[in-house]
C-alpha cells in the first residue's frame, strides 16, 4: 500500500518548482543608438565672389607732419584743421625780430669783409709789382699773398653767414609743401616754437591708394595694372582702383601678399573716399577667362574635407546615416577645394570631417 504524500513532501516540490521558474532567462533588452547631431553642406557649383575679396584701408600717398624750423613765439596761424590749401600757401609765421637782426648783422660783417678783401688785393698786387723790379724782399710778397688769402676766406664766411641769416628769416614762415587739406594743428599764436616741433598735419585727398592684404594663394592671379571693384565698408558704395604695386615677400603671420591699388577719380555721382576708411576690394574681375572658368566646379570648405594631397574622402549622410565617400580634391582658394571626382551636386556633406563618426553612424542634421 502506497503511502500518502507528507506535507514537507509536497513543500518541497512548490520550492522546487518555483526555483526553476526563476532560474529561465529574462529577454534581452535592445540597444537604441543616439544619433550625432551634425551640420552638413551641400556642394556648391561656383565659387562665391566674396572668397576673392580682401579688406584694406585707404591712405593717402602724400602726407605730411610740418614742423618749425625757427626759434621764436607764434605770431600767427592762418589756416585750421579741415582747411584746403596750395602748394606755397602760408599756413603760419614766427616771430621773425632776432632773425632779422642777426641778418643786418650779417650784412654789416659782410661789408667789412668785402672792404678788407678789396684792400688786401691792392696790397698783393703792389707787393708784385715791386718784387718784379727787386725793390720788395720775398718775405714781404709772401705776406702779402697770405693776407690777400686770408682775406678772400673771411669776405666768403661773411657771405655764408648773411645766407644763413636770411634762411633763418625765411624758416620763420611754414607753408604747405603741396596741395592738400590740414588734418592737425597742434599749437596756437603766443606759443613758443623751437626746430622741430610738429605744427600741422597735411594729407593730399586727391592720391588716395588702397592698401589690401591679400591671401597668397590667389595673389598670384592678381595683376599691376589691372581695375579692380571696390565697396566702402559699410555703407557698400562702389568705387574703382587700379592695381600699381604687389608685395615682394609673404606676411608669415597672416599669409598674405600686400597690393597697393591707386584709387580712380569717382564719377560725379561717385563716393567720397577718406583716408582711413576700410574697404573691400573684389578680385574676381582680374582673373582670365580661363581662370575664371576654373572657378566653376563643385566646391566644399576645406573643413569637409579629410584630404591628403588630391586623395581624401567626405561624410555623407545616406537615410539618416553615415556613409564614408572617397573622394579626389584640388586646392584652390584658401578654406576651398574642389572635388574632381567622387561626388554629386545633390549630396548632403557633414560640414566638420573631424567629427568621431564610422561607417552607419546614426546622425541627425542640426541648423
């Protein structure tokens, strides 16, 4: 006769049971990829014109700092700051009292010099006369002569310095050196004025120039001689300038060449140009036809591109994924390359190649 089941029996058999129910594996939970939020581009056709732009500032080809040349207070100022003058034109006058004095000092000196001159000649000549006939020792000729000499070398620093006395006079009156308009005046009538100490500023308006720091990849393709547009910053109005000069070194700092460019007269509409003012000149009306050809293609920033001579390879976004393209590059303006195979006109290019992305990377495109 079987035996009936115990209770620990039939405990033990709901433990074990409920032991292997928690003993089978729970399922799996997937992993959700984040996606990297990136920028992306799109390659352009042509390049922008303002990629062959550079900012320079205008200047005037004349300037100049006019100082005193003469001892003495201020006794006018004619002319102040925004004044246009002449070639030749008084701008101010020194008190001119001691120059004048020493000058008929000068004079005086000068006309005892010439009388003592005149006296020694007819000394000298006499002397000769009777050494010819024996009737004078040659000591005495001889101290004619040098008297005779001595006298020529005071008469000629007797001359130099009534020159030097009315030089002074005329130092005492600062005039303009060219045509132009007066930019700074630094002293007033009654001040004192002592050589060298700076009266005015003067600028010539009319031969302005443009200096310009140009990135040296593109420099090349500019030329002396040839027009360029310009705009005033910021108000944009138009103005021309014609290339004279281009720098003999490159900047190592900035990598830039320096262009001198004269500005053309403006029509009577035109702009007023002054000097100081930046401006952008436009450089894309210097290149050849052909050259200007080469400027159409597809272009991406330098940035998009991981580019190692004319091989390198772009990220593009393929249904909301990564997918590495390889792609064949040529460098042509600084910040551009130009793709030359590898890629089409209607592709989305993740701005920044140096982003940590791989093959099927989730990504989603931010603005």
């Amino acid at each position: 006769m079987k035996k009936p089941l115990t209770a620990v029996m039939v405990a033990a058999a709901v433990v074990a049971g409920c032991g292997g129910a928690s003993a089978s594996p729970a399922s799996a939970t997937p992993v959700v990829q984040k996606p990297v939020g990136v920028k992306v581009v799109a390659p352009a056709p042509q390049l922008e014109a303002r990629v062959l732009q550079a900012t320079g500032s205008v200047r005037a080809r004349q300037e100049a700092t006019l100082s005193a040349e003469a001892t003495g207070p201020l006794t006018r100022v004619i002319v102040d700051v925004g004044d246009s003058v002449k070639r030749g034109q008084v701008l101010a006058r020194i008190d001119t009292t001691n120059a004048r004095l020493a000058v008929n000092q000068a004079k005086a000196s000068r006309v005892a010099a010439e009388a003592a001159l005149e006296g020694a000649k007819l000394d000298v000549e006499r002397a000769r006369v009777l050494a010819r006939s024996g009737s004078l020792p040659r000591a005495s000729l001889e101290k004619a002569e040098v008297g005779f000499r001595q006298a020529q070398a005071q008469a000629e620093q007797a001359a130099a310095a009534l020159d030097s006395a009315q030089e002074a006079v005329r130092d005492a009156t600062i005039t303009a050196p060219f045509d132009g308009v007066i930019t700074h005046r630094a002293h007033n009538e009654g001040d004192y004025m002592s050589p060298g100490t700076a009266l005015f500023g003067l600028v010539n308006t009319q031969t302005l120039e443009v200096r310009a720091p140009v990135p040296e990849a593109f420099v090349d393709r500019v030329k002396v001689g040839s027009v360029v547009k310009g705009s005033l910053n910021p108000s944009g109005a138009p103005f021309e300038a014609k290339v004279r000069s281009l720098g003999a070194v490159v900047d190592p700092q900035t990598r830039t060449v320096e262009v001198l460019a004269d500005v053309l007269p403006a029509p009577a509409q035109g702009v007023t140009l002054r000097a100081g003012a930046l401006v952008e000149l436009d450089f894309s009306g210097t290149l050849s036809s052909s050259e200007a050809a080469g400027q159409a293609g597809l272009f991406l920033p330098s940035q998009a591109v991981q580019a190692r001579g004319q091989q390198g390879f772009v990220w593009v976004v393929q249904e909301g994924k990564a997918q590495r393209r390889d792609v064949k590059v040529e460098r042509v303006l600084p910040g551009f390359v130009r793709v030359v195979q590898g890629l089409g006109l209607d592709e989305r290019v993740v701005a920044d190649v140096s982003l940590p992305l791989q093959e099927g990377t989730a990504l989603q495109v931010v603005q």
